[in-house]
C-alpha cells in the first residue's frame, strides 16, 4: 500500500511538473504574443503618424497654392478690361496725330477737324461698348432726381421741368453691376 502511495506521489508529482512545464511556455507564447502585438500597433500607430504628416503637408501645399492663385487672379483682374481698352486709346492716338498733323496743313483744317470729331464719337462709342461688354455702364439722368444714383450740385427755376427734375448733367454718372461706381453730377429744377 506504502507503494501505492509512494506511486501515487510520483505520479502526482509528475503531472505537476507537466502541468508547470506546460504553463511555462505558455507564459512564454503570451509575452511573444503580447510582443508582436505591441509591435504591431506600434507599427500601425507609426504609419498613420506618416500618413497624417503626408496629409497635413498636401494640405498646406494646396492651400499655400490657393493663396497664390488667388493672389495671382486678383492681380490680372483687369486683364480682360485692359485689353479691350487698346482700341480706343489707339484710336486717341490717331487723333492726336491727326491734330498735330493739321497744325502744319493749315489749308485742309476743315476737312481734318470733321474727321477728328468723328474719330473722338467712334472712340467714345467704342469706349463705352468696351466697358459696357465689362458692367459699367452710364446712369440715366432724363427724368426725375434719385438720390442713389445722382448728387444735386445745383438747384435751378426752370419752367419746362417739373419740381425735383434733372435739369443739366455736370458729370455722368457710372454704374458696375448694379453698384454706384461714381453718382452723376446733377442741377434740378426747384
């Protein structure tokens, strides 16, 4: 019986040997396993710190971009205006030289000062559709005084005009898409 016992013991104290050999590398596989899944968040967590950085710098370039192509478009706003103004100082410019010219001819003079006015009302002409074709176009001064659109310089008695009628324009008015660029300059009737 003594045998017994003492098989039993051996036996007992064999299996917990096992058992704690068994438990040892499986305290050993979890810490592996907590090592590799620590490097691999720490990995993960390394990538998105990339990714951010990548993004955060997109994000500045294209804004820092934008501030360039704003600065830029601002700056050839009036490209398109100025442009279509060329005409019309070319054909001041001629006109210029046509004056010039008929100081020295004094024999045609007529004949040059009616082109000359002709020349200026095309040029005004196409002065105003070159600006018209941008938005700015002249306030209307026929008809009654309207404080958002003309500033009264003058009051005078005029018999043919009703009370608070334009009378004269001193100075046209202009307007740039529905905004008062520069009010006409106006006399009305009292």
């Amino acid at each position: 019986m003594q045998d017994n016992k003492h098989d039993e013991q051996l036996h007992d104290e064999q299996l917990q040997q096992e058992t704690e050999s068994l438990e040892q590398p499986s305290q050993d596989c979890d810490c592996t396993m907590e090592d590799s899944t620590n490097e691999a968040l720490q990995t993960q967590i390394a990538e998105l710190k990339e990714q951010y950085v990548r993004a955060y710098a997109d994000f500045e370039n294209t804004k820092k971009r934008l501030e360039r192509d704003k600065d830029q478009a601002l700056e050839y706003a009036y490209e398109r205006i100025a442009k279509d103004l060329l005409p019309s100082i070319d054909a001041l410019e001629i006109a210029l030289k046509s004056i010039q010219d008929s100081k020295t001819n004094a024999e045609h003079t007529d004949s040059i000062l009616s082109k000359i006015e002709e020349g200026i009302a095309l040029t005004l002409e196409n002065l105003l559709k070159s600006l018209a074709k941008h938005g700015i176009t002249p306030i209307a001064t026929d008809g009654a005084f309207d404080p958002n659109f003309h500033d009264a310089i003058l009051q005078v008695e005029s018999p043919e005009h009703n009370t608070g009628d334009i009378v004269a324009v001193m100075q046209k008015g202009y307007t740039y898409k529905e905004r008062v660029l520069r009010p006409s300059m106006v006399s009305i009737a009292k």
